[in-house]
C-alpha cells in the first residue's frame, strides 16, 4: 500500500511538474490553472475526465509544433493510458459491490474473478502510465531544447598544429 501511495504522489507531483512546462512551452494551449493538475485528482466525479483532459492539452503543448493546425492529431497514448485507468476503476467497483452482494460461492468466484479483472487493467494502466510518462517527458525536453537559442560564442576551434609535431617531430 505504501509503494502504490508513493507511486501516486510521484505521479502527481510529474503530472504537475509536465503541465508547468507546458504552461511555458505553448501558454494558450492550457485552458486550466497548473494547480488543475494537482487538484483535478481529488474533485469527485471530474477526477473522471479533468486529468484526462489536461493530459491530452499538455500532450498538444508538448509537441514541436504546437500550433501546426493539427489539433485533433491523435493523442493515443493520453488515450490508451485513461481508458485503462479508467476501466480499471469501474471494474473495481463493480467487483467490490458483487463481492459484498455475494452470498453463494459462484457469486463469490464471479466477483473474484471481476476483482481479478480489475488487477489486470490497472498493469496495463500503469504500463501505460510509465509509456505516457517516457513519452510526454521525450517530448518537452525536445520541445525545450528546439526552443533555445543560438550559442553566442562560436565553439572553439582546437589550435593548428605544426606540421613537424603532427609528422612526429624531426627524426634523429
């Protein structure tokens, strides 16, 4: 329990971290406060769709071209990792409440079974979590990077080297 609660604040403190940067990268992109990142997490019912939704704004700011005209380029992986977080938490409840309804053993095994379910979508979520996280991280350091200026000293140039050092000196 305690690796799954430092996994979730690790998450949400990179979660906050991706949306400042993208609040830099592209500023117009966001339609919510950075603090959403953080917040959008604990509001009941909106904890279903907020995340998502800054995640998919983050992704468009976090592109080399934010404002390509392509506002509706796929956005599959933001996608694939809240469908299965999200199916993950219906799954759940749903096994919760047939397991505590159950009063037979074949309700019992059919909830256990839906439980069992729910385990497997939250590793795939969280899978997908990690592939978001790689990505999402890839692309603001490139976006960074892409954004930065020029050097404004020319690199140096090594010294030229004599002729005579370069053949090895004068053979004696």
């Amino acid at each position: 329990m305690m690796a799954f609660l430092a996994t979730v604040v690790v998450f949400i403190i990179w979660f906050h971290r991706v949306t400042k940067n993208a609040a830099l990268l592209a500023p117009d992109v966001l339609t919510r406060g950075t603090g959403w990142a953080i917040g959008s997490w604990f509001v009941p019912i909106a904890n279903l769709w907020i995340p998502r939704s800054i995640a998919a704004q983050v992704w468009t700011a976090s592109r080399s071209r934010p404002h390509a005209g392509d506002e509706h380029q796929p956005r599959t992986p933001v996608n694939l990792w809240w469908t299965a977080y999200v199916g993950s938490w219906f799954v759940t409840r749903a096994g919760e409440r047939s397991y505590a309804a159950a009063e037979a053993p074949p309700d019992i095994v059919s909830a256990t079974e839906l439980l069992v379910a729910a385990e497997v979508i939250d590793i795939i979520a969280a899978a997908l979590a990690i592939r978001l996280v790689h990505r999402l991280t890839a692309m603001q350091c490139a976006a960074a990077a892409s954004r930065l200026p020029a050097p404004l000293v020319p690199p140096l140039v090594p010294a030229a080297v004599p002729d005579k050092a370069r053949r090895g000196g004068s053979h004696r």
